[in-house]
C-alpha cells in the first residue's frame, strides 16, 4: 500500500455485514420516502435534505460495497469518493444552515 492509497478495505464480515446493511437500509429509505410521501419530500427544505443526505449515504455505502467485492482498485475511484464524501459535508452544512434559520425565524 503506498502512502497515497486508501485504507485496505476490512475483511471482518461482521464489518462487511454492517456495511452492506447500511447500504440496503439507505437504498430502502430512499425509494420508500419517495414513494410514500407522493414527491412531498420536494416541497420543504428539510424534506430535500433528508432526501439528499440519505442518497448521500446510499452512494457513499454502496462504493463501500463495491469495494469489498471488487477491493479498491478501480478506475476513478478516488474522485468518486471525493464527490461523495463532498457531497455529504454539502448536506451537512445546508442542515447548519436550515437549523440556523429555523431557530433565527422562530427565536
């Protein structure tokens, strides 16, 4: 491993297990809160970002997954998970910025 590479990916299976789970449980949550909510999550802010922050997650899982099944060298692997984690901080911070509003608003 050079020191530009990523960690080797963790050959635990109750880690894999975890892994996997989190990435099935992200995936189902986004197909069921759109089709459950009939689209509304579109018609707030805080429904948007649930929605992103967890298709955040469901990408950011699912490069997990691949790479315990394929291991971690593949092409553009590292701006892909560069965009996802950006991708992650970005909902963070639009949340900061939800909750700051929210609370100047009602405060």
């Amino acid at each position: 491993m050079t020191p530009a590479s990523c960690q080797a990916v963790s050959t635990s299976p109750w880690t894999n297990a975890a892994v996997i789970a989190t990435m099935l449980g992200s995936l189902v949550f986004v197909a069921a809160y759109s089709w459950r909510t009939r689209g509304a999550w579109r018609d707030s802010a805080v429904g948007q970002n649930v929605m992103t922050f967890m298709a955040s997650v469901l990408v950011v899982s699912s490069l997990a997954v691949a790479s315990i099944i394929w291991g971690t060298d593949w092409p553009h692997r590292n701006l892909i998970r560069t965009l996802a984690w950006g991708l992650i901080a970005a909902c963070i911070w639009w949340r900061v910025v939800i909750l700051f509003r929210i609370q100047h608003r009602d405060g």
